[in-house]
C-alpha cells in the first residue's frame, strides 16, 4: 500500500501507544522446545524523510507525530523479542533529510505545499507514488547496498509522501507487497521498507507481516486462506475465513475475528496456535484464545507481537521441502529460490 491510503486502511491514532510487555508464548508442557539456529544480524540503512519547517523543527515535531528514532527502537527491540532474539536489526547509518522525496511524474513538495495540502487548503499532488528508483539513486542507497554496509532499507516519512509499506530493488527482486524495481543496478535484491512516522509502531510490525505474508505465499505456491493445503495456510487459518478452523491468523484477521482489524474481538474460538511454537512437531491441539490472549490496550501491536512470536523457526528441512525457519525466508530472501529452495 502506498501511505496515501495509511491514513484509511491502518488503525491506531498518530500518538505512541503505551507499551504492554507480552512475554513470548511458551511451548506445551510436555512439547519438544525449539532448537534455533545462530541469530541473523539485519544491517540497516535509515532515510528519515523530515523536513525542517519554518521556526526550526522537523515535520514530525511540528505536526506533533511521533519521533522517527523512537518508533525505530521500539520496532527493532519487538523484532527481536517475538523473534526470540532470532532477528536482530541494527540500524548502521541514520539520515535526516531536509527534502520530501521526489514522485513518479517528478514532483517533489515544499514545506509550504505540503502544509497546505495537510490542512486541507489545497488538494493532494497526483500520482502521490514516490519514484523508488530516482530516490534511490540520489540518495546512493545502490552504493550502500553493494558496499555491504547495510542489508535492507527504512524509509520514515508522513502521509502522502508516497511510500510503500514494502517494496524491493535490485536482481531478482520480487513481490512483497508494494513495488518491484528490478532495474535498479546492485548485485543483489533488497528490501524497502516505508514506514510512517505520523503511525505507531503496531503500522510498522503490521508493514512486515504483510511482507512475511507475501514471501511465504510465494514460497508456498500460492495462497487461499480458505484451502488449508500447505503449512503455510494452515498456519494462517482464521475461524471466519478458514471455514471454522483456527490457528494463528492473518496480519488483518486474527483467529477470532470477525471482520478486517478486528484486533480487540473478545469472541473466543478454539485455535491451534500454540501447538505452531512445537513447528514441525505438531498434535493438533487447540485451546480457546480471544484478543485477551495477546492483551490491551493497544491490541493491534500486541497482536502483532504475538502472531510473529508464533513464526516457525526451528533447525531443518520439513517433509513439504521447505525450510521448518520460515524467518529466514523473510530476511535471506536471496538465498533460497521462489519455492524455498537453497540458492545453487
């Protein structure tokens, strides 16, 4: 999605939520735990998009929207606990830029414009898309890459900048739900990620499960929510889409819900969830789960937070021939092949 329609589709107010500690979930008494592979150290380039408006301060502070380096650490430090200190980001070059960046038919905002527009004085520039590969040429982001200072890129910005939740360049890239650049001349693939700093760090986690989602359909073949015919769906199922079957649900419908978002449904249903942390070891047993499970007030993070502690990633190859560590699709994307397979 393109952050003109963030302001639509994603829920959460602009302000940063109070943080509810969820302890990662726990295998069943009895279950065989876990066995993890060395952690994966994600190198990350940081373009913060904040322009300096007239009196001094940055966009972000002047419109009162959360501070760019606090939703990073926040997201970073959630990555790393649902993950089991499997993912561990960090960040190695951060830039604030004084610029919006340019868009698709070659506009680029002024402060002035951009005001305007967001106090509904002017309307919004058309096409609002930001033209992935001029931005990341200009900014040397190719260089970055292929240097092997950084692995994968953030963007922040504000509504209407035109980013996507997630988009990748390079050789070889593929869909992960936003842009596709294979044009742009690195040696590698690598992912973009469009995070909005007028939203909170629930969007952010939100953005990367719709990448996780996108990544594991492809890996998988496809995916229909209400065919359970791979790990991958089966892991996804939900009570109202999946025809009654529960597991650990879908980045807008968690296991209970009724209807898109539905993160604070107290409808409780019988789900397989926590028999997914025993991966690939499963019994097919349920327990009954409903949005307490994951907990307030700020259900939409914690919910999030939960659906990834649930991620498969133990050591080995399944019987399917995937990989049992599904992260590592998500983030070593160049190495396997689009049905899972190690890169020859």
């Amino acid at each position: 999605m393109i952050s003109k329609v963030l302001p639509l589709l994603l829920l959460g107010s602009g302000m940063m939520p109070t943080q509810v500690v969820v302890p990662t979930p726990k295998p069943e008494v009895g279950a065989t735990p876990r066995i993890q592979d060395a952690p994966i150290k994600v190198k990350v380039l940081v373009i913060n998009f904040d322009p300096i408006v007239p009196g001094g301060k940055r966009l972000s502070e002047h419109c009162g929207w959360n501070k760019p380096r606090e939703l990073a650490e926040g997201y970073i430090a959630d990555v790393k606990t649902a993950s089991n200190n499997f993912i561990q980001c960090e960040v190695v070059e951060w830039r604030d830029v004084d610029a919006f960046p340019v868009k698709v038919d070659g506009y680029r905002y002024t402060v002035d414009a951009y005001l305007s527009a967001w106090k509904k004085e002017t309307p919004w520039h058309e096409p609002d898309g930001t033209d992935y590969e001029a931005t990341i040429v200009q900014y040397g982001i190719d260089k970055v890459i292929d240097s092997g200072k950084a692995d994968e890129v953030w963007w922040f910005g504000a509504p209407y900048m035109g980013f996507w939740e997630s988009a990748m360049a390079g050789p070889r890239a593929f869909y992960i739900n936003g842009g596709v650049y294979e044009k742009v001349r690195t040696t590698k693939p690598f992912a973009i990620m469009g995070f909005n700093y007028e939203r909170g760090v629930a969007e952010m986690l939100h953005d990367l499960c719709h990448r996780t989602e996108s990544t594991m359909s492809r890996i998988y073949g496809g995916w229909e929510v209400d065919k359970l015919t791979t790990n991958w769906a089966r892991f996804a199922a939900n009570f109202t889409q999946s025809n009654g079957v529960a597991a650990v649900g879908t980045c807008h419908w968690p296991p209970n819900a009724e209807k898109d978002y539905d993160y604070s449904n107290p409808r409780v249903v019988r789900s397989t969830a926590d028999d997914w942390l025993n991966y690939p070891k499963l019994s097919g047993r349920t327990r009954n789960v409903s949005c307490e499970t994951w907990g307030g007030p700020d259900y939409h993070r914690n919910y999030m937070r939960w659906w990834f502690a649930h991620l498969p990633r133990a050591v080995g190859i399944n019987e399917d021939g995937r990989l049992n560590n599904w992260w590592r699709y998500v983030f070593e994307f160049d190495k396997y092949t689009e049905n899972g397979q190690k890169r020859g």
